[in-house]
C-alpha cells in the first residue's frame, strides 16, 4: 500500500491544516496510507502526545481511515522527519509552503543546491507535494 507522510505543527495552525488537507485528499485518491507526524523539539521542553495529536486532527477531519498518528523528539526538525519519512519508506511527503524555506537552510548545509523536491527524491525515492494555504 502506497504511504503518505505529512508534518504538522501542534497545536494545528491554519498552515498545518491546509497541508493535512491536502495529504488527506491526496492519501484517499491514491489509496495510500497516511502517516501524520509531529516532532517535539528537545530544547523546547514541551510535549505533545500522540493522543493529542490525534484528537486534534480527528476533531478538524474527522475519524480518518488507514492514518497513523506518530509524534517523535528531535533535536532537528527536519532531520527527525527525514529519519521518519525514511523509516516509513514514504511515496509521497506532503509539506507546506511555510516549512520549504527551513529546508533548503538544511539542504544548503548538506548540498549546494537546495532544491528540497529534487533532494528528497533523490535521496528519499519519494515524490514532494509542497502546499500553500
């Protein structure tokens, strides 16, 4: 089954549920799994637990079939979602238009062209989905 992931911020932010959306839609045309993640930052302190997570996605969409709600800790944002996208072996990332620019600044770090699509493809094998709200 193909498997879409898509990173949100809590509490949702109109930019997060704008790009949940648009997984959500994609994830049922393509019959695919969806995977909704969080990441905890470490040197926040704050917590956010999958149960959260879930009922605050569930009371904006509704009961969502095939979806997994995952929340990890990190140091990186971004690092802790390419180590998800990567462990779920992802077809599709869904991201908002908001989180493109915070990846080419990781991008820019690693490779000298910071073309986030063309880098998660090909070092992800997984197809890029940015979202404007």
């Amino acid at each position: 089954m193909p498997q879409v992931v898509v990173p949100v911020r809590y509490p949702l932010t109109e930019h997060s549920r704008a790009t949940l959306a648009e997984a959500i839609d994609i994830a049922g045309e393509r019959d695919a799994a969806l995977t909704v993640l969080h990441v905890n930052l470490y040197q926040n302190g704050a917590t956010t637990s999958r149960r959260q997570l879930k009922d605050a996605v569930e009371s904006e969409f509704g009961n969502l079939s095939n979806t997994r709600y995952v929340v990890r800790r990190g140091l990186l944002v971004e690092e802790t979602i390419l180590e998800e996208i990567a462990a779920e072996e992802a077809d599709l990332v869904v991201i908002g238009k908001k989180q493109v620019s915070r990846w080419r600044r990781m991008i820019r770090r690693l490779i000298d062209d910071p073309n986030v699509e063309q880098y998660l493809q090909s070092e992800l094998d997984c197809d890029v989905v940015t979202v404007s709200p």
